[in-house]
C-alpha cells in the first residue's frame, strides 16, 4: 500500500500511493476551470451491486430487483432500508471500499480527482485500467467531457464531441425541458464551446450582446423559462387570489409579462464577472 524513502536524517518516510478521498461521499476540487478530459466513472448499478457483494438480500430476491424499472426499483431500497438500517450502513461502506479499490489499483492521486458523487467519480486527464473487483462490481466510464466549470457554486459540464452540457444540481428533467434546452442550455454550450477553443475574447463579445439583448427582451421567449425546480415563465401577473400567476408554456405575445431576473443573477451574471 506504501512506498518509501529515507529523510536526510535517513528515517524511513512512508507515502501512501493513492488518494484518501475514496472516502468521500461528496467532493469537489478547489477549481474553477478544467480543459482536459475528464471521464466520469460509477458503479454499475451501485446499490444491488453492493447488496449481491455482500450478501445482504436473497439473490433471487436481487434478481426481482434488478427486473424492474429503475425508479420502481430505487424506491422498494429505499423501502427496505427504511425497515432495516443495516442495508443502508451496507450499501454505504460497501461503496467506499469500492472507490478505495478504484483509487488503490489505479494509483489515484488528489490532483486526478475533479469530483465526487457518492459512488460516482470524475477523473481528470486518464483512462483507468482496473475498474471491475470481484464479480459484481464494475465501474463504468459513463460520460467524458472536455471542459469543467465552476461558478458560483455551480458545476458545469461540457461534452464537446456531442455538444452537451450537464449541470450538477439541477434534475434532468428540467435541463431537458425543450424551452430550456433552446434557451439556457444554448447560452452554455456557445460560451463553452468558445472556451474549449481557448476563444476568451468571443466569449466576452458574445456575453456583452447576450447581456444586452437580454435585459432588452430581445431574445426568443425560451431563455427567459427559469432554469431552476419549478421551470416556469415567472410573470408580473397577479391572480385573484394575489398569486403571481406562473406559465410553464409561453409565446413572444407573453414577453411584456414574463420576468427573465432569476436566470440573469443565478446565471449570467456569474459568467460575466467570470470572463470580463
């Protein structure tokens, strides 16, 4: 697990030759920018990987598990670790052996880790030789990106082969959302892809003109949609009941009613004190 060496005063000096953050369930690298490749390994299936690792349920009752679709799946464990806590102390020390494996095996150090996901981790600048230990678990590379931002306590992904981003934090089924991926998501991938070609001054031209056009309403009602859990046109107009009335589909008729505040400080703002 060591490697050694001698001290001017010829002690011995031990060096552990991987990484301790394996026991980290969530960590992010003190880093704002990465430009590299940067691949995203999880565990196949982490939870029932643990649980058939280390015996904990039947295999056949695994097996049922296994059968059905993945949020039926993920809220019967949750079911079960609810009537029986050992499973969960199970499936989370189970994950972190696993991760130390990882780390062990491929020499990980500190400065190859981006990030941390519960069993999910990102590596920067490698492609790791040793990634199944045992018969059941498997760390698979399930994304690669080229670029990785961080603002404002934001992490921002960018797969420059696909042209796609993925933003830490946010559900999927909002970044997915078509307004949002013809307004927001758009604003990203352009300034990203500037960025993957090291265009810095473009990406000031373009957030000055977006900038601008936005704050005018000039641009397409989508990018005004709010880029958060509730993904709707937030609107200046009040129901009968004093609500603000919100619209989850919105036309440029809707323009002079629909508030774009939200998306301007959580996101552009950051961007623009950050490339300026």
């Amino acid at each position: 697990m060591h490697e050694s060496d001698r001290d001017s005063e010829g002690f011995y000096v031990l060096h552990r030759k991987y990484s301790t953050l394996y026991k980290k369930v969530n960590y992010t690298a003190p880093v704002t920018m990465v430009q590299n490749r940067i691949t995203e390994y999880d565990i196949h299936s982490a939870n029932l990987s643990m649980l058939r690792t280390y015996r904990k349920l039947k295999p056949s009752t695994i097996d049922d598990l296994e059968s059905l679709p993945k949020h039926d799946r993920q809220v019967i464990i949750g079911k079960l670790q609810r009537e029986d806590p050992s499973i969960k102390k199970v499936i989370a020390k189970g994950i972190i052996h696993a991760k130390e494996m990882l780390f062990q095996e491929n020499g990980i150090q500190d400065e190859d880790v981006l990030s941390i996901k519960n069993d999910a981790v990102f590596v920067i600048g490698r492609k790791l030789k040793k990634t199944t230990f045992g018969e059941f678990i498997e760390f698979r590379a399930k994304n690669t990106f080229s670029l990785y931002l961080q603002l404002d306590k934001i992490e921002y992904y960018y797969d420059k082969a696909n042209d796609h981003v993925v933003i830490k934090g946010i559900k999927d089924s909002v970044l997915e959302d078509p307004d949002i991926q013809v307004g927001m998501m758009n604003f990203f991938r352009t300034i990203m892809k500037y960025l993957c070609y090291d265009r810095r001054d473009k990406v000031r031209e373009y957030l000055i003109e977006f900038s601008d056009a936005y704050k005018k309403k000039k641009l397409p009602i989508q990018y005004y949609k709010e880029l958060s859990g509730s993904c709707v046109y937030r609107t200046n107009l009040i129901q009968i009941d004093n609500y603000s009335l919100n619209l989850t589909v919105a036309t440029d008729a809707d323009k002079e009613h629909v508030l774009g505040t939200y998306n301007y400080r959580r996101f552009v703002i950051p961007f623009i004190q950050a490339f300026q």
